[in-house]
C-alpha cells in the first residue's frame, strides 16, 4: 500500500442513505465527494427489492428502479460512485483501509459518512435450534436469489415474521413460483399495514399464525419441515423445503465497532445527535445503520440532513459534545441517541415493544422535565401494530443543559 | 488423480481400502501414499471428505497435558500435536498457539490444580504453571468475576479443522490415492482372501481393510464379524459467536475437568470468532448433530459466568458434532491378522489433533498384519489456502492483486471471500460438491450475515462452475 489518497467526503455505502447525502454534498461544491460500495452495483438494498413501494406519492417506483435513480442523481450532482471498493478498516481518525481489484488503498477525508446498512439476523443469530439444512435463508438472500439472479428455491416455503418486509419475502416467494405455507409470527397479530396482511391470507390464501414460535428446524441435506409452537402450548409441523427468516434487522456496525465509535445499546448501531454526528469529530451516520430499519425514504432524508451537517464541519464548524438519550421500558430505542441543545429541526424515532397510544412520554434530565407529549400514532388507534415506532419532535433540545446528565425517555 | 462422486468403481483390486473420510481416514490415506507400490482407495459415504465429526469439533490442537498417563492415546495425542503442528506450517493450515488457562472459580477446582499440574508432567507434558488471580486478569480482562486462579498450559493451539481434512486428502489424492465419495458400505465379505466391500455403487475389493468409519466403526466392525466395542455417540453443541467479540478472549478458557467431562470452554478461532461449548449428551442417534433450545441456553447460562460480555455479541453460528464414544477411556485401534483388517474406533474428542500419530501407528499395524508398503518417497508438499486471520489473507496481499484482481473483487462480504478463492476452490483437486463444502474450503457464507449478502452470488458461482 504506497501513501494516502486525499477527498473531501469518503461516503462508505451507496444505498439511499449513502447516496442521497452524496448527492446533496456534491451538489452543493463540497469538493471531492467519493461513495464507496463493495457490491458491484450502487443502490443497497433497493436494487433488489423488486417490488412498489419506493420513490414517493406521486412518483412511485420499484425498489430497482429507485436504486438507479438514486445512483444517477449523485453521479449526475458530481459525487464518484466507486463500486466493488469494500472499506475495511480505519487506517486514523478520519482515514480508512479499502480493497478492490485495483489493490488495497488508504483513503483519508475530511469527512466520513457512514452509510453501511442493516441485515436480517438469521437462523443462527435467532438460535432457532435443530438441523443445519439447506433451504434456510433471510428476505434479503430470497429476493436476490430470484430477482437478480432467476435461482430456483424450493417449492413449499414456511415465512418466519409478520412485518411489512415479511410480506415482501411472501411475494418474491409467489414470485419464484413457490407456495408460502404460512407465515408465523410470535406477536398476537401482523405488523404490517392491514390492508397487506389481509390481501395476502384472503387473496393468496397464506395462513398467518400468530402467537406462535418457530423452535425446531428439521431434515438432513435439505429442509423437510419447522416445528412450531403456539402460546398455548400446542406444537405441530409445518412441512416445507424452504424458510424465511424476516426482519428482525441488526445494523452492519463493523465499520463502527472497529473505529472504536460509541454505540448505542438499543440499536446496536453507532450513536448520533441531530445533527448525525457520531462520538468522533469529522465522522457522521446516517440510515438503516442507525436505527433498524425504517423506509428507504427515511434513509435518504438523513442522508440529506447529514449532507448539511458536514458541510458545517468542513467549513470549520466545532463538534460539540452530546448528552445520551436513554429509554427505559416498555421502550427499546431512540434515535438519534445523542442530543446537544443546538438539535433544532428534526424528529426522534423510538421504538417500543406495546402499543402506546393516548400515553404519555417524559423527557427529563437530571430531575427535571423537558417535555410531555401525548402519543398520538400516525395509524388509527385500533391498527397501532404491537411493536411500535413513534415520533418525537425535537421542541424540548434547547431545554437540554449541555453538561448534565442522560436526557431520559419514560412512559407514564 | 482420481475423485470420483458416482459411476461404478474400478474392478482391480486395491492392495488397501479405507472406509471413512474423516480427519482419520484422510491421515491414514495420505500416510499410505508414501508408498508408491500400494494401490489405494479411500471410500466415503458422504459427498465431501471430513463431513462426519471432523467438521464439527472445538477445532482444540491439543498438548494432551490431560489425558490419561500411559494410555494409547495419550501418546498419539502427544505424538500428533507435534507432527501436526510442523504439517500446518508447511501446508499453510491456519494455527494459533495461544494457550490454555483451566480457571478455578471455587476453591475445591483451586485445589485440585496441582494435581492437573502433576498429572501433565506425566504425559510429559511440563510447561503448566499455576497462575494467581491478578496474573489471570491481567491476561484476561473480561473474564467474568470471582475466579481465584488457574492452570497456565501454553501449548493449547487452535487450528483450521477443515483445511487440515482437506490438505491430509489433497496430498493422498495428489499421490495417486483413488478417493470414491457418494459410497456408503454397506456390507462386507470376504473371497480368495480378499475383501469385498459392497456400496451404493457396486463391490469393491481390497487385500487390506481399514475401518475408520468414525461413529459408524462398531457396524463396520460387526459387518466383519468382530463385537468389540458399541459406539455410543455424545452431543457436543456450540455457538459461534460474532468476530467482533474476539478481542474479549485471548487463551482457550477451560473449566477444570470433573469426572462428567472437559466441560464448556470459551476459545478463539482461527478464523477470528468465539467459540462457546460444547454439551456434552449422551445419545443414541447417529445423525442427531441437531441444537436442542436446552442445549443453547444451558451454554449461554455458562458463557455468561466465563466471558460475561460475550452474551452480547451477535451470533454467527450453531452448530453440533457427536463424539465417539465407546465406555472405554481410550481409543479402540486394534489389527486383526487372520482378517487383514485394522479398526481405528472409539477416536474420541481428541482425534484431529492425534491423527498425523494415529496414521503412522496404523501403518505399522498393517504392516503386523501382514502388508508389505514397499519403499517409501517424500511426499510433495501441499499449499493450502488460508482461511486464518493471523496469516495474511488474499485481499490483504498487494502482491496477489496486482497478478490476479480477482482476489480484490470480494464476493463474501462478512467474510472477506474473494472471488479468486471461490473459484480456486471449484478448481482445486478436491472441489466442493456443495456450498457447505465451498464454505468449509473458502468460508464463503459462513460470516455473521449467512448469505443475507452474499448467498445468491456465492451460489451462482458454484452453479456456473458445475454446471
Ligand atoms: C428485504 C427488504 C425489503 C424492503 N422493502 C422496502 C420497501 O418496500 N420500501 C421501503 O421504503 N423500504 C424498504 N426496505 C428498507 C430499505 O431498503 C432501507 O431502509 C434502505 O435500504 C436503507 O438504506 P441505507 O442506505 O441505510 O442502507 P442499505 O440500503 O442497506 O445500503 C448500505 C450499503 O452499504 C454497503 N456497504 C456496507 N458496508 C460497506 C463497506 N464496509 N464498504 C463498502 N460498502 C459497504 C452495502 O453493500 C450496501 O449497498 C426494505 C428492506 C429490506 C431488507
Ligand atoms: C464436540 C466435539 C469437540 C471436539 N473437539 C476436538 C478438539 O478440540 N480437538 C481434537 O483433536 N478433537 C476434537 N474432537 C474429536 C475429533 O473431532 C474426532 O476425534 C475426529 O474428527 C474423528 O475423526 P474420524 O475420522 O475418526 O471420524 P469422522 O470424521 O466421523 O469420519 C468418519 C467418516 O466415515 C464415514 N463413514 C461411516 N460409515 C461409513 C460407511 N459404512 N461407508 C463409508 N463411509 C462411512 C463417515 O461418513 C465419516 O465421514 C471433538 C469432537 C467433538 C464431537
């Protein structure tokens, strides 16, 4: 490796996140603005989600189609999109370690944004016990298998999860010219909205068991079936050759980890204020790495927030210290994680294991009281899933005193 | 070079037949290639060599500091860890000697250490020392509280069980050893004095028979007429944690040993994740190398005590293996003259690092029995691909990349598998008839994500090139 390449802004992950924060940063002259990705194609997960759902209300588009769009408007704004550089490690502060066919190279910015994604935590992560068959895999292994590469899966394939991504996993299934036996969720019902679950036990008749476990993974060689346990304690059988194991997202925090960043408890990914600042001066977070996993939309909306942050920082801007946000049950995470008075715009995402409608959230810090807001939920609240995400708006940061305590999340 | 996965096999007689691929039978092959004048066949069940309990251990190279003195184990452990050590460095297996630290967590294991100490010495083993509890957390930060001492062995390797399977099998194919896979024996006989092995794919004949058929040696010994000994197999279940947990461990964290076994310990592996485990179960299924909910949480309940951050890294990995056990504390290796037979049985839990040995001591006993090897050669060393993080990888070397950019182009995100090694694999002289075993050869989908990323690429290279 011979000496140090130097850019303004290294963006590691071209998905939206990623790209849309190149985009604006590229847009707006920030200088040398480089995106590495180590597939071979830019766009993240979009690329292969091959269904709706993406782009906006009145522009909808396909995840594919989105994925390019995407990846257009940064080139097209000036940002290099490098694919098949994987960053592997930092190399300093604001420096990191990269390999491609080219070779390995150290790369150093002034800026790093990491944009590095989430994955589904699979079989083994969920110590679902049993066999080691073939036929185990995650929604994001599923689509691309069918989408992009045309590969046959079996013929009978049990969904493991309820969410609106279970529902993506079913239709590639259908897709593939498969049969979804069920979909099995331990919750009491789906977590999707209404109108999706139903169409898929009505329309496409795909049972849904709720209340239920999957706790045995059987056959040699390839999958023959998953034992399931309901609530009540019944246990039975559901023979198929394939399963799906959905959601249940964990960020790809490797880069965070190694760089020694703080990281938050409840997400597991790095911890950001506001402004998408990470715990080290000159490097910034933004997407599903931060808090599992919200829509691509979300994701590219933080990239543009970050966008404005680092231009900030290159034009000199300080790097002020930020006060941890925690939450406490029934409530698993917040993000962002930090808060620095200055935490004007912007909204806090918080995600809580019951529904929470009409309660009321406390922010307090060291004693004393921030905000009260009642939850109102952005669905009706006979639908409120049961592991919901809510909002919090960022009317109460320049309450926060910015050398006291953990600012603390409670429900009434 | 011959591998063969299906067809019918060759009439002539081999001068010896191995059945079983395991870390043993690919030891024992490639000890008999050393002899040009033998003809030689190694006959596995399964589609890939060291499928059976080989893929499946603590992957421990061990000093053998604990065996029972004077045992023929002991010896062959202690013989092996040697050989095996000097065999990795010329093949490229990944080891690590990164030594053991048996802890003490009540003062009746403290008690008990010099005797562990002792009885070391008696299998000549005589670098432990016991170390105080300061010195114990100073090597070992993040081990969990109250531990009052422990056993420093600094021998305890950890090694590349896969690749050492696969470089013992690649030699003896390399060699002119014939590996027929996809054949189960089935029944045996004997005509003319010769064996008659009956598989799947039709009879083979042998002049010489070596069972080492691992879980399965007492049916292939019964087949022969012989009653010596019942395989009970003993669930060892495991849990693999995430390679950013590595750095919480630095020595393989053994308990001290109590008359129900090794217990669980806490060890790096060569490919930089953590291992916890394993159960111990008593079982009678031969194919139950299944996790059991019980299983996993009896572990975790342990590993909290040992390692309690551990807990709170990501899993990457369950997996199972059955031990070979036979209510006898020693191995079951024995030549039968009047048969021309050798049964290498009741190979333990510690059968890897003891293979090199226990290869070199079957050949003399086929020799007992009767076997003239001939003269003997210097075998071609092997070069084997390194799967170990203490070794520069192929992504890390310039000097690779720069001849063949295919080992930049990584396909195996979580675990840095590039396509160059992919292919090298479903090229090699052994090459994978599946994706677990391109996985065990490249560890291509065997990272934290488990194909989220990379399984439908790595699947797709393996298709296209079988096809
Ligand atoms: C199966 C599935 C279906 C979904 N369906 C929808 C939907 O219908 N609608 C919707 O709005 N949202 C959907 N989502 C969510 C949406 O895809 C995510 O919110 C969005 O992709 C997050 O964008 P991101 O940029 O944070 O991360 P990602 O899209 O995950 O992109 C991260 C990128 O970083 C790259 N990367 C990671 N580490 C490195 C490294 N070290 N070096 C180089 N590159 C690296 C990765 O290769 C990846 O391309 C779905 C998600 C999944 C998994
Ligand atoms: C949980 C656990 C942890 C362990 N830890 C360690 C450790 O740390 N260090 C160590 O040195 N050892 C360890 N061991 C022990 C070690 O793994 C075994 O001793 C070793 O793998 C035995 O190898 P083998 O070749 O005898 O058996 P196997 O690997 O089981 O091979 C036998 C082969 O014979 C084949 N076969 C059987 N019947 C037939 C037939 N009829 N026809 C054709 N083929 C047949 C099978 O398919 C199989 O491939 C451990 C074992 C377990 C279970």
């Amino acid at each position: 490796m011979s000496g140090v390449r130097r850019v303004d802004v290294l963006v590691v992950g071209a998905g939206p996140g990623g790209l849309a924060a190149a985009a604006r940063l590229a847009a707006a002259g920030a200088g040398r603005v480089e995106v590495l990705e180590r597939e071979q194609q830019a766009g993240g997960v979009p690329r292969h989600c091959a269904h709706g759902g993406f782009g906006t209300w009145t522009h909808p588009l396909t995840g594919p189609s989105y994925a390019r769009l995407l990846a257009e408007g940064a080139a097209r704004a000036g940002a290099v999109v490098r694919t098949g550089v994987t960053a592997l490690d930092w190399a300093g502060p604001l420096a990191l370690t990269t390999v491609s066919p080219r070779g390995p190279e150290k790369i150093e910015a002034a800026a790093i944004v990491l944009a590095t994604g989430a994955r589904e935590r699979p079989r083994a992560a969920r110590l679902v016990p049993g066999t080691r068959p073939a036929g185990v895999c995650t929604t994001g292994e599923l689509q691309q298998a069918v989408h992009l590469y045309g590969q046959r899966i079996g013929s009978r394939a049990v969904v493991v999860g309820a969410e609106d991504v279970s529902y993506a996993a079913t239709a590639t299934v259908r897709a593939s010219g498969a049969r979804v036996v069920a979909m099995v969720t331990d919750l009491p019902r789906a977590q999707a909205a209404p109108a999706r679950a139903l169409d898929a036990r009505l329309r496409h008749g795909v049972p849904l068991l709720t209340g239920t476990t999957v706790t045995e993974l059987l056959g040699h060689g390839r999958l023959s079936g998953v034992r399931v346990r309901h609530r009540d304690g019944r246990s039975a059988v559901l023979p198929c050759d394939t399963v799906v194991f959905t959601g249940d997202f964990v960020p790809d925090h490797e880069l965070a980890r190694r760089g020694g960043l703080v990281c938050d408890p409840g997400t597991r990914g790095p911890a950001v204020d506001g402004a998408l600042r990470t715990s080290r001066a000159g490097v910034f977070a933004v997407g599903s790495v931060l808090h599992p996993v919200g829509s691509a939309a979300t994701a590219a909306r933080e990239g543009a927030r970050a966008a404005g942050a680092v231009r900030q920082w290159l034009a000199g801007g300080d790097w002020p210290g930020a006060v941890p946000l925690v939450v406490s049950e029934p409530l698993r995470w917040i993000a962002p994680h930090r808060v620095t008075p200055a935490d004007r715009h912007g909204r806090y995402v918080l995600r809580s294991t019951e529904p929470l409608t009409r309660r009321v959230l406390r922010v307090t810090q060291d004693g004393r009281t921030l905000d009260r807001v009642r939850v109102r939920s952005s669905l009706p609240s006979a639908l409120v899933p049961y592991r919901t995400t809510l909002t919090l708006t960022a009317r109460w940061t320049h309450r926060v005193d910015a050398k006291g305590g953990p600012v603390r999340i409670t429900v009434d | 070079m011959t591998v063969t996965a299906q067809g019918p096999l060759p009439e002539r007689p081999y001068d010896v037949a191995i059945v079983g691929a395991g870390v043993v039978g690919c030891a024992i092959a490639r000890a008999l290639a050393r002899h040009p004048g033998l003809r030689v066949a190694l006959v596995e069940a399964q589609d890939d060599v060291g499928q059976g309990t080989s893929k499946a251990n603590t992957a421990i190279l061990h000093t053998g500091f604990d065996a029972v003195p004077g045992s023929l184990e002991a010896r062959l452990v202690r013989e092996g860890a040697r050989m095996l050590a000097a065999y990795a460095t010329e093949s490229g297996i990944p080891v690590e000697p990164v030594g053991a630290l048996l802890v003490a967590w009540d003062a009746d294991q403290l008690a008990r250490l010099p005797r562990l100490a002792e009885k070391a010495e008696r299998n000549a083993y005589r670098d432990t020392r016991i170390v105080g509890p300061d010195e114990l957390y100073t090597r070992e930060p993040h081990l969990g509280p109250g531990a009052l001492g422990a056993l420093h062995v600094p021998g305890e390797s950890i090694v590349c069980p896969w690749t050492t399977t696969l470089a013992y099998a690649t030699q003896a194919v390399r060699h002119g050893v014939d590996l027929h896979l996809g054949c189960r024996v089935t029944r045996a006989s004997r005509q003319d004095g010769e064996h008659l092995l009956h598989t799947d794919r039709g009879t083979l004949r042998a002049r010489f028979l070596v069972n080492a058929a691992g879980l399965h040696a007492d049916t292939l010994d019964r087949l022969l007429g012989r009653q010596d000994f019942t395989v009970t197999p003993r669930r060892g279940q495991l849990i693999v944690f995430d390679k950013l947990a590595r750095p919480l461990v630095r020595h393989i964290l053994l308990p001290v040993p109590t008359a129900l076994g090794k217990g669980v310990l806490v060890a790096p592996t060569v490919y930089g994740n953590v291992l916890l485990g394993p159960t111990a179960e008593d079982l009678d299924d031969k194919r139950a190398t299944g996790s059991t909910a019980e299983g996993l949480s009896a572990l975790r309940e342990q590993g909290r005590r040992i390692l309690p951050e551990l807990l709170d890294e990501e899993v990457t990995a369950v997996y199972a293996g059955l031990r070979a056990a036979t209510g006898h504390e020693d191995y079951r290796i024995a030549a039968h003259r009047e048969n021309s037979y050798v049964t290498v049985g009741g190979i333990r839990s510690t059968g890897l690092t003891a293979s090199l040995a226990i290869a070199a001591h079957v050949v003399e006993l086929l020799a007992d029995a009767g076997l003239d090897p001939g003269p003997a050669r210097d075998l071609e060393p092997v070069r084997m691909p390194n799967l170990g993080e203490a070794f520069p990888r192929p992504h890390q070397r310039a000097d690779l990349i720069a001849a063949d950019p295919e080992y930049g182009t990584l396909v195996c995100h979580c675990e840095r598998v590039s396509r160059g090694e992919i292919r090298d694999a479903l090229a090699s002289t052994i090459p994978p008839r599946g994706l677990d075993g391109l996985r065990r050869r490249t560890r291509a989908r065997a990272g934290r994500c488990q194909g989220f990323y990379c399984g439908a690429a790595v699947r797709a290279l393996f298709e296209e090139a079988t096809r």
